[in-house]
C-alpha cells in the first residue's frame, strides 16, 4: 500500500513515502514555527523523489500530537482533506510513538513550555498510558526512580542531550502500528491543554 507519512508536531517536519514496508523517500528537517511554509514544499518533494503520481496514493498516517497547535492542526487538515476528496485510508499515530520507535521501556517527553513537558510511557512502539501534561520536577522523579527506563525526546529539559530513535524506524513503526480513523469529520488533534495555553 501506498502510504504518506506526515508528522509536523515537534520542532522537526517529518513526511515520508512508504511502501511494501519500505521508505521509498524521506524528508526530516528544523521547521520549529515554519511547518505552515514547509509541509506541501516537503509532501511535494517526497512524491517527486518516489516517483509516484499523487492519484496512487492509497493512505495516510499521521501524528495527532501532542505538540504544536498550529502544527497538527496543519498536517491533519492536509490528511482530512486528501481523505475527504478521494479514495485514501486514513490512521493516526503520536509523535510520542514516532521518537521513541518500537524500543522497550521507555518514556519520551516534548517540550511544552512553561517548566512542563508532554509526555508518556512507550513499550515496543505502543503507549502504554495516554499522554498527559508533567512538570519537570515529575519527570525528573520518574527518571530517579526507574533506571531501567530509556528516556527520548527533549532531554535538555531534564540536563541531558536530547534523544530522538531513527526516525525510519520510528515511521515504520508508527506505521505498523497506527488506527484507522473511520470517521474522519470526528477527528481532533491531541490535545493535552486548553487552547489558549497549547499556543507554542
């Protein structure tokens, strides 16, 4: 199946052409605050390179969050939108899924300001809890007391080195794994906080 992957929740823009379980083209770049002005350029590029017609395409999976406001909403507009006007499966996945690939035993966080992250246990590619708001002080206690956890994401918060699996294991993994969204007009983006705080 012929398959678009989108992920513009984090300060990365992520949109990959999949096949057969295969990537096929790839683009992963810095977009922090530019995914508006980068995601068409970027789906348009993922097409030229696969060499495919934009008609065969067969689904969509995309990550509903947590993460930039603007940023989801973006991508899943896009996804509505092609899923609407053809003949195109739609999934979802998160972008907490997406960073930590299909490891054991992990915790992945993504800055959401405000001395608070978004954030979420992930075993073998699936959340193993839904993913909710921690202040730091949270995640620096979860970290004390389960040293067997592998911690991605934007570790700089906590006084480490941001991590972040790869990203081609991470979208074959979210891909393996996503939801079929069978009404589409029902689908939001993940939010974890009221509007107005969302706001990056």
């Amino acid at each position: 199946m012929r398959t678009l992957f989108i992920d513009t929740a984090h300060r990365h823009l992520t949109v990959a052409c999949v096949e057969k379980g295969s990537i096929v083209s790839l683009v992963h770049l810095e977009a922090f605050k530019s995914q508006s002005e980068k995601v068409m350029s970027a789906i348009g590029d993922c097409f030229a390179q696969a060499k495919w017609p934009p008609k065969s395409l067969q689904a969509i999976v995309l990550t509903q969050g947590p993460g930039s406001y603007t940023g989801v909403r973006i991508a899943m507009t896009i996804a509505k939108t092609l899923a609407s006007v053809a003949d195109i499966r739609l999934y979802t996945t998160t972008t907490l899924q997406l960073l930590a690939a299909a490891k054991d035993h992990c915790f992945v966080m993504l800055d959401a300001r405000s001395s608070r992250v978004y954030g979420a246990h992930v075993h073998q590619g699936q959340l193993a809890e839904e993913a909710q708001i921690y202040t730091i002080e949270q995640v620096q206690k979860i970290r004390q007391k389960n040293k067997e956890l592998t911690f991605f994401g934007d570790l700089h918060l906590i006084g480490e080195e941001d991590r972040y699996e790869d990203i081609e294991a991470g979208i074959l993994s979210c891909i393996d794994r996503a939801v079929r969204v069978n009404d589409i007009d029902s689908l939001i983006p993940l939010y974890l906080k009221s509007s107005e705080a969302y706001k990056l």
